[in-house]
C-alpha cells in the first residue's frame, strides 16, 4: 500500500492473519434470590397518607360516626360557598383544603383509590404544576375529555353511593349528576356536614380553618344607590305579582346588598355580606350570621319597628334559619332564581328544601333592576373610574420613569395594589391582580406564583389586569405595557388589540340586539390575521358590587343568553393577542352604555387610562380609529388632569400628557407633503416672532 507523506513516498506492507472464530460463550443461569433487591413501583405519598385533608376525608367516607348510615364509595367537592359566590371567603375554601388548588373547579374523590379535579381550560397547565401527584387534572371546558359523571362511572365502584355538599352547588347541576348518575345504577347523596366537621377538627395551624370573618355590614349611602330599600322591595314585589308569586328567596349576595343598600367584607373581591333575604308581599325577611348587622343598619331596616302584619319593617333571623323557614313557608308560590350566566341561581339546598308544588322557577328581577344603574349609581361609577385612573397612572409612571429596573410579577402587583389603596373612597380589590411577562401574558388565566415569576425586561411586553372596589363603584382594567424598543410583531398584536377595542367603543347598535351579537365587531380585527381568545369579550359590572355582573355576555359562542344591552348598563370590553411561548397583548376598558338617537345604543368609556404609544402602529389604524384614539386620550387629559393637579401629582400629570399626545395621520402627513413650504415659511415667521420677543426681553431686562 502506497502512502504520500511530507513529498515523500512510502511503501507498506500488510499482511492478513486470519483468527480462529471466537468460543461460544457458556450460558449462566440465573438463581433467584430473595435477597436481590427489586426497584418498588412509584408510590404517591399524599394519595396513601392518612393523616393529610385527603387521606383523613376518605377514612371518614367509611366511618359511621361521620356519615352514619350512609357509607361512601365517592365524594364531591364543589368549590364555592352557599351563595355560589364566584370567589368564596377564605374559611369557604373546601376544595382548596382538601385538594391544595386555589381555583375555580370541581374535585371527585374515591374511598378507594384515586381522586381527579376538573379546572377552567386556562388553569390547567399551573394545576398541574401545583397539584400533587394524588390529583388527575382535567378540562372542565373541554367537552372532549371525561365529565364528571363519566368518571365516577368510570371508576366507582357499580351501585356506588356518591356524596356531595347541596348547598355547595345549583339545582341544575346537582340534578345533572343526580339523573346521570342514577342512569348507572348509583346513588347522588346530599351531606352537608362531613367536609367542614373535618376541617373544623385539623390539628395542623397551617391548615386550620380560618375564623369568619367578624366586619359588621354597613349602610350604603343613599347618595350612591338613588333608591331607598323601601323602594326597591316595592319593584321587587311588584314584579312578584306580575309572576304570579307571593315571595322569592333573594341567595346571590350582590343582589342582597343592592336589595337592603348595604355593604359587607365578607367576599375577598367584593363589599357583599352573607346572608339571605325573603321577600314576600306580606313582609320583609334577613337571614345574617349574629352580629354581622350594626345597630344603623337595624335602624335603617326599621328592624325595631315590626308589628304584627307589619310590612314595612325587616325581620332579622338567624342565617342557619332559612332551610327551616322556607320548609314550612305559607306562601303558595316561591320563586327560585335560576342560573344565569355568572350567577348560578340558588342552591340545590335551597331549591330543594322548598315544597315541590310552592317552587317557580324565574330569574331573579333584581338583575335587571341592579344592572341598569340610575342616576347616583351613574355618577358614582363615574368617580370611582376618575380615582381609579389617578392610582393607575400613578402607579404606572413610577414603573415607567422610576421604578422598573428589579421589579418582577409579583412585586409589580403589590405595587399595583398599594397605589390603589392611596386613593379615597377605595375598599379593596375588585379582583386578584395579575401581572404577567413575556410567554407568561400569553397564557389567559395566568397568576404569577413563586416558581413561575419572572423578572421584568425590556425585551418583551407586561401585561397587567387590575381592578378595584370604591364606595363608589366597581373598576376594571387592563393595559400592556413595554420599556424596550418593542418588535413589529408586538406593535401589530397591540395595534390590532386597540382596534377591537375601538370597534366595539364606537358601535351603534339596535337596542333589540343581544349584546352577544355584537362580539363578531370586536373580534373582526383579530380574526383578520387568524387570532381569537378564549374568555368572552366582555360582561356587565356592578357598582360597588361583583365585577362580573348579570344579565348581558359579550360571546358570539352563547345560544342562551340573548339579553340586550339597556340604557345605563356597565359593561367591559377585554380583546386580547396571545402569541404562545412569546408574549400577550391585552387591553380592557369599562364602557357605559348610552341611548342614540332612531331606538339605539351606543358607548363611551368610563375608564380613562392612556394606552401605550409605543406600542400603536399608526399605519395600521384607520382614519377613524385614529380621530377615536385622540378623542380618548383628549378625554383623559380633560378629566383626569385636574384631579392629578388637584392630588399634587405633577410629575404623574406630565407623564399622563406625554403618553395623549395627539397622534397624527400617516396618510394626512404625506398629503399634505406638498404643501412642505408653506409650512416652512409659517415655522420661520413663529421662530423670527420668538427670536423677537427674546431680543425685547432682554432689552426691557
């Protein structure tokens, strides 16, 4: 074999040795041995443990002592409290105890074996972070996978008995599970004592029940509500003989405090109290744990003014009170609110609890009445909005001009919060605030927790929901926010976000049409380039009430709820670009709906905080939305300058300036391209005027 090395050539010569084949390898065979160690199959720690919320809850499933005759194969856990609160008060949160998720959901779990949870289809990617490894996680929106029924079929034993809370859940639903069960040959068992008599006896201080909450109701200034609750209960019950019924039980707390023109701290987001109201023709009746109405609020009740055949006072019982009373109610027919779209009507407990021939089946008239705000609550919203707004570019001048450099999504919150509370008449929150950065605001439903915050760059955009609760009103809002240079990619998400919300704050639309119609106009812009969210476009907001409110939905999706929009509603607009693993794009605005001219309706926006400009593609607006977006932002410097000057903010006043700059037309700026000289000549003749006004100062000087 030749080789070339270096110039030089070399000669090598191989030779081939041809080896003997290799000697069969001698088989070993193996001896077993009970010493050998084998490796033990994967063991879930909680889902065996005994002592923990779920290990002790399915002792309790088979133990008499806590469900006497009724020995369980299964057990569900609803997630909210007597009044189908959408966000129940700390010492409510029975699934949270027994589960650990902090969430909306609902939980099954097995005597013997295992235990799944249903969440919202934007919360299931951080519950299964969350949850341990006892819990299957599942779609509740996603009407592909296992429903709950389907499951405790699936699993539970055949002829299971399967127990749930009834006071925990709506008729619909727990009639829902009832026949689909049933179909199988099991039984839906209501017990209402086993999952709080368990918590009340946890040993462990970090997971004892937290105390009720003790704050007294108090009255609602009749300077916000512009009705007396004399005069409510009157429409009430005027609407009750139109029905053809001689009472109603009121169980949604947002319609007991509208009612009685009271307010509690009972609700983490909302100034409710827990109680339940009867209204009945003949008299007024409360149900409220003791001590939880003030001696005002007695005496604006007239409590202490009740006679025989007296309607024109309240009678205060004992909140536990109300099953046994509506058991042996006289009136001949009761109404019992059915499920709206966030409200979920009365209790299966409660509906239950009332004679079969007395139950009338009606949506409540108190949603309408609440939803369509009168004069004072008009005015009311109006000033909560103008507060809220100080706070908010308070709070986002500081991020912006001092503060944004070591903030992450949780301290930016806090921020968000603390601001807030600087303002007067503020209560509380109206919502958790949810900061979210970078691929985290691509995720609709996200809450920023301690494994998944993020520091805040300025490489990406930050998305901040927030909301809050005013003597006088109920605020929401939500603005993206970018302290870089942001892409062309971003700035077309956000441009195309501000041009849904212009869509729908400019609509004019017959007032005979569903507000769920008119979401196609909001999301037109989006589906232009295939974009689309989750979540509706927007819902109703009470005043100084629940941020979600009764009757309208913004949702092309809904067949069922075709309410209109009415004179005096406040509704929310909540468009938003998710660009997944990347960033999010959202804006939200509160609007007020207001009467047309020809029969009908249009809008104008109660929240008054600028936009980012640096985010606004002005090739990308039209004409019209663009004299929009100046009017708005003229609007924000009219009413919410004077109360930044009045507060000594004047650094917050000059930044709201600079952030409604007018923003000028591309297309008018190259017509009038042409006419570049003449506006040359006018920029000399004014810089000849100032060079003239300076020289005769200092001459005067």
């Amino acid at each position: 074999m030749n080789f070339i090395c270096s110039g030089v050539r070399m000669t090598v010569t191989t030779t081939t040795t041809t080896l003997p084949p290799p000697p069969s390898p001698t088989p070993v065979t193996m001896a077993y041995s009970p010493e050998l160690p084998t490796a033990p199959p994967h063991v879930c720690a909680e889902a065996t443990s005994s002592i923990s919320p779920l290990g002790r809850l399915r002792s309790a499933m088979r133990d008499i002592s806590y469900v006497q005759k009724n020995v369980l194969d299964a057990f569900i856990i609803f997630y909210t409290d007597e009044h189908l609160s959408e966000e129940p008060s700390a010492d409510e949160r029975r699934l949270e105890y027994y589960s650990g998720w902090d969430g909306p959901g609902t939980a099954v779990v097995l005597a013997d074996g295992d235990a799944a949870i249903w969440v919202p289809a934007g919360d299931t990617r951080r519950a299964r972070a969350v949850l341990s490894c006892a819990w299957r996680v599942l779609d509740s929106d996603n009407p592909s996978q296992t429903s709950i029924s389907e499951w405790i079929t699936k699993y539970a034993p055949r002829s299971a008995r399967v127990g749930a809370d009834a006071r925990l859940t709506s008729i619909n639903e727990w009639q829902t599970l009832y026949g689909n069960l049933q179909r199988e040959g099991m039984q839906l068992i209501a017990i209402s004592t086993l999952l709080d008599q368990l918590w009340n006896e946890e040993l462990d201080p970090e997971k004892r029940r937290p105390e009720v909450n003790r704050v007294v109701a108090k009255l609602h200034n009749s300077s916000y509500t512009g009705l007396t609750w004399r005069q409510k209960v009157e429409l009430v019950r005027n609407e009750l003989k139109l029905i053809g019924a001689e009472a109603m039980v009121v169980t949604a707390l947002d319609e007991v405090a509208w009612l009685l023109n009271i307010r509690g701290r009972d609700l983490p987001y909302a100034p409710l109290l827990k109680a339940f109201v009867v209204v009945s023709i003949r008299e007024l009746r409360v149900y409220a744990p003791p001590g939880k109405l003030s001696m005002p609020v007695r005496e604006a009740l007239a409590v202490y003014n009740c006679f025989p055949n007296s309607n024109n006072c309240t009678r205060v019982k004992d909140y536990t009170e109300i099953y046994a009373d509506l058991r042996k109610s006289t009136e001949p027919k009761i109404l019992i609110p059915v499920e709206g779209t966030f409200q979920r009507g009365a209790s299966a407990a409660i509906a239950q609890i009332i004679p079969l021939a007395k139950r009338m089946f009606q949506p409540s008239p108190i949603l309408y009445f609440k939803a369509q705000k009168n004069q004072a609550e008009t005015m009311g919203m109006h000033k909560a909005h103008l507060r809220d707004a100080v706070a908010m570019c308070t709070v986002l001048s500081y991020m912006e001009i001092v503060g944004k450099s070591g903030l992450n999504e949780v301290t930016v919150a806090t921020k968000v919060d603390m601001t807030r509370g600087t303002q007067a008449g503020y209560v509380g929150l109206s919502m958790q605030t949810r900061v979210a950065f970078g691929p985290n605001g691509a995720e609709p439903e996200y809450k920023a927790t301690i494994s998944t915050n993020r520091r805040i760059f300025p490489n990406s955009t930050l998305v901040i929901q927030s909301g809050g609760q005013y003597y006088e009103g109920t605020t929401a809002v939500t603005r993206t926010l970018h302290y870089g240079v942001p892409t062309r990619d971003e700035r077309k998400a956000y441009t195309t976000v501000l041009r849904s919300l212009a869509a729908l704050a400019t609509l004019q639309t017959p007032a005979t049409l569903p507000a769920a119609h008119t979401d196609p106009v909001a999301r037109a812009p989006l589906w232009a380039y295939r974009q689309d969210y989750t979540p509706p476009t927007g819902y109703g907001m009470g005043a100084a009430l629940n941020r979600k409110e009764d009757p309208v939905v913004i949702d092309y999706r809904q067949d069922v709820n075709l309410h209109t929009f009415r004179e005096g509603y406040f509704i929310t607009t909540e468009p938003a670009w998710y660009e997944a693993g990347k960033y999010g794009a959202k804006l939200g605005n509160v609007l007020e709906v207001l009467p047309r001219p020809g029969g009908y309706l249009g809008f104008r926006e109660a929240t008054l905080i600028p936009y980012e400009y640096k985010l606004i593609d002005r090739n990308l607006l039209t004409e019209y939305e663009i004299k929009w977006l100046n009017a708005y932002n003229d609007r924000i410097r009219k009413t919410v300058g004077p109360e930044l000057k009045d507060q000594g903010l004047t650094d917050v006043y000059y930044w709201m300036m600079n952030k409604t700059i007018p923003i000028e037309s591309p297309r008018a700026k190259k017509n009038d391209h042409n006419s570049g000289s003449s506006h040359r000549s006018c920029l000399e003749i004014i810089l000849i005027y100032v060079a003239v006004a300076l020289s005769y100062r200092r001459n005067f000087n």
